[in-house]
C-alpha cells in the first residue's frame, strides 16, 4: 500500500454523471388518492460524487465536485454547493438535471423515495466530462466516481474514467452499480459495493460472511479492483484485500433516514487517506461518517463533529483470516 502515501494531503476530484436536486418533505400519512399536506421542503444537492465532495468539504479535505447540470435544478444544485463552500465544475447540457423526492410519513417514521432517471447525455456531454476531468484530475491524488449513470451514457463509461485515471497516476475510487460496475474490469484502487451490488455483480447469493468475501477477492482476482469495501448497513463492513479480510463492526446510533449514508462512507475513507492513515484506519472514519449521515435530517450532510465524536467510539476491526484461523 505504499502508492497511499502519495495521497496525504492531497486534493479530491468527484465526478457524478447523474446528479439530483434533493428534495425532502413530510407529512403525516401517505394515502393514494388523497391531497398531502406536506410540510416546507428542504433542499440538498445530491448523487453519489456531489454528496462525497460536500462530506469531504465538511470533514475539512479539499474536494472538487464535476458534474454535468442543466435547467433550474442544475442551477440550484450548484448555488448550494457555492453557498456551502464546496468547489464546483459544473459542466452546462441540454437536458435537464433530475430532482429526487424524498417523504417521510410522521405517523410510521416510514421514508418513501421517488428518483427520477435523469436527463440523458449526448456523445458530446460525456465527451466534454471526461475531458474535464482529465484536467481537473491533474494535479489531484483521488478521483471518486459515484452513483448511477444516466440515459445515454454506455455502461462501460466508468471503465474510461479508470483509464483516464491510469493515465494520469491518479487513484480511482468507485462506488456504482448494475451495468456501471458490472463493465468495469481493470483500474479502481478502491471499489465499494453494497452486499446487494456485489450479489448482483457476481451473479449469485451472498448469504455468509465468506461468501461475501469470495466475492470481493474474485472481482480482487479478475484485476477489477485492488482493495474492496463492502458495505453492509447495520452490519458494518467488511475491507477485503487480495490476501486478508478485516469486519469493521457498525457503531450504534438512532436509527434516521439512511439516504447519503454510503456516500458518507466513501467520503470518510478518502479523507482519511488524505490525512496519512492506513486503509483500515480511513475506512473506519468512513464508518463513521456513515453513521453520522443517519444524524442528519433529510439528505443533509453529516457535521464534522458527530463524525470525529463516532469515530472514536467505532470498535476496532476484526482480522477474519486470523479468527477463521
């Protein structure tokens, strides 16, 4: 793991391909049929890479957000992000940008969730991404690709931006899934699937611990990925490398709404490797992160001091291979 060490202190560049205005609302029942009182709305930016560029900035790293954005909620995505400080590339396109819809009905504590497709890119919007990217990506140490790819966009696109990372040194860390992760076969340092991503990626059930680790070291196998990271909700984690396995145990909190958690997750573990720490210590903090996201009220980021306040209550890893040993 030596390349890690070239990361400390160093800038963090996160492409989102389908960025969302989130909205999120509540109200006291949800009935078909019926008129909903809501109560005032709350607006975030959202989608993968935007949501770990806004953590990151929280967490006190220096993040850069690429993304592409159209319309009104384009424009609006990228005055919060401003307004919050958090350095923005967006990229002007036709379409318009999506927003997401998130309700809470009072009465059951139950989330409901309407996610829109997005607005679909041309050749040349994927094109003029890319190529911003490779500059802003220049002079930076990670580059973090993050959520689902829109209509247009071929499922291998997230194969060209390893290569676009390859060919700038920069490390690349993902966190996508269906046909997005399902194309990618070579150039991620550090990919982090959920038990279900992963399920689906390999194609089969993946009911025990060692399953899931098999999993992780067969895609470790095929060149996709150096390291893994498999998110496991109230679980915790497992970090799987080519030769050992570590269970990050999950750090009780009140249960909140979980929208932004895994994108907590993989803000927290790249700023800690921008901090100097050892994997298994980053992916901690992303732990906690992750935890501190269900803090938050709607699909507001975790603050700062929830995040470092967990993480020193986050339970040391587990060494598998040891235990099983």
């Amino acid at each position: 793991m030596n390349e890690l060490h070239a990361v400390t202190g160093r800038r963090i560049v996160t492409l989102t391909m389908n960025p969302a205005l989130d909205i999120t609302t509540s109200t006291d029942v949800v009935h078909h049929t019926d008129k909903l009182r809501c109560s005032p709305p709350r607006y975030d930016p959202g989608g993968g890479g935007v949501n770990v560029a806004h953590i990151a900035d929280v967490l006190g790293a220096s993040a850069t957000a690429i993304y592409p954005a159209g319309g009104s909620a384009g424009d609006m995505i990228t005055r919060l992000l401003t307004a919050e400080g958090v350095s923005v590339h967006p990229i002007h396109i036709g379409g318009a940008t999506r927003e997401s819809l998130t309700v809470n009905e009072r009465s059951t504590e139950r989330q409901f969730r309407f996610v829109l497709p997005g607005p679909e890119l041309t050749l040349a919007e994927q094109t003029e991404c890319l190529l911003q990217l490779r500059r802003a990506a220049a002079s930076a140490a990670i580059v973090v690709a993050s959520g689902s790819l829109p209509p247009g966009v071929p499922p291998d696109f997230y194969q060209q931006v390893a290569n676009v990372c390859e060919e700038i040194g920069a490390l690349f860390f993902l966190d996508t899934s269906g046909g997005g992760l399902k194309r990618v076969n070579s150039g991620v340092f550090l990919l982090k699937p959920s038990v279900r991503e992963l399920r689906e990626c390999v194609g089969r059930d993946l009911v025990t611990e060692s399953e899931q680790i098999a999993a992780a070291r067969e895609l470790i196998g095929r060149g996709c990925a150096r390291y893994i990271v498999v998110s496991l909700g109230a679980q915790g984690a497992l970090l799987v490398t080519p030769d050992s396995a570590h269970r990050f145990p999950a750090i009780p909190v009140p249960a909140g709404s979980g929208v932004g958690a895994g994108d907590a997750m993989m803000a927290g573990i790249v700023v800690g490797l921008t901090r100097g720490w050892p994997l298994a210590k980053a992916v901690r903090l992303g732990s906690a992160a992750g935890a501190a996201k269900l803090l938050t009220p709607g699909t507001a980021p975790c603050t700062r001091d929830d995040t470092e306040r967990l993480f020193e209550r986050a339970g040391q890893p587990v060494d598998i291979d040891l235990v099983a040993g």
